[in-house]
C-alpha cells in the first residue's frame, strides 16, 4: 500500500460528532447514511480532498460503503473525483460553487409544477372548491417561487459580488 506523503491528521470527536449530524440530517432529505457522511467530512476535512483510502479511516467504514458512496456523490454533482499527475490515486472534494447550482437547478423544476398542477385545476374546473382546495394550494406556492426565485438568485449574486449565474 503507498503510503501518502500528505500529513495525516486524526479526526477530533466534535468533528466526527458533526460528520453524524450531518449525515443524519442528509439522510432525513433521501442521502443513504455513508453518502452523508462522506459528504460531512469533505465539508470540514484539511486538506480538503481526500483519497478513498482517507475516506475509510477516518469515517472507520469499509471501502466497498466508501466506493459506493462515492459513486453516488460525483454524478451528482456534488463531489468532484480528480487526479495529480504522477500519482495513481484519485482524490475527491466538495465541488465548487454546488451548493447554489444544486439549488438553482431545483428552482428550475418550479414551473412544471405551476404547469402540472394548473392541468389538474382544468381536469377539476367543474369540482367543488374543497376538492381542489389542495392542488390550488401546491399551484399557488409553487407560482410563487417560481416568480420569486429569479429575485432570489439576483439578490444572492449581488451580495457574493459574482454578477453571474451560480
């Protein structure tokens, strides 16, 4: 086994306390519980990226729940699996900017859900307003966001000074 040339820094257990709440929390919006933690821990790990093999220590899990993990965390866009010329390990680390972009590309599902739910009012135009009591309410939240959102990311630009688009 190659041994890294990086300094090894042992996990505190205030950090291994939150990579669990992190996780814990992740899983409550759909993460499977190792994707969670791996996650956590490139949130707070120095150096920032870390190998499989760091991964597997510090979060004392088994490289096959680590691999998994981790194939499931790049395609999502939210860690990013790179390589340094000359080493034939892979690295991995929270993507930059995924934050804004995952939600950004959240918001952009907005309108098909004012456009789903003012089908559903068509289908029930001739209903009792009680039976459409919970689509209006569902196609007015989301007629909200999906005017306000622009709003939101103008203003969140402005106050990181980028200009552009996350």
């Amino acid at each position: 086994m190659e041994q890294d040339a990086r300094s090894k820094r042992v996990a505190t257990d205030e950090e291994l306390a939150f990579v669990e709440e992190a996780a814990l929390s992740l899983e409550r919006q759909g993460l499977f519980r190792m994707a969670g933690r791996v996650l956590g821990w490139l949130l707070i790990c120095d150096p920032p990226e870390q190998t499989a093999g760091d991964l597997v220590e510090v979060l004392q899990a088994s490289k096959g729940s680590i691999s998994a993990a981790t194939r499931f965390l790049v395609p999502s866009g939210m860690v990013e699996k790179f390589s340094r010329p000359g080493e034939r390990r892979d690295y991995y680390r929270i993507k930059e900017g995924v934050w804004p972009s995952l939600a950004k590309a959240q918001s952009e599902h907005y309108q098909s859900f004012v456009d789903i739910t003012e089908q559903g009012l068509h289908v029930l135009r001739d209903a009792p307003e009680s039976r459409k009591e919970r689509l209006r309410t569902m196609h007015d939240f989301y007629a909200w966001l999906a005017k306000e959102m622009p709003l939101l990311w103008k203003r969140w630009e402005e106050e990181r000074g980028t200009g552009r688009t996350p």
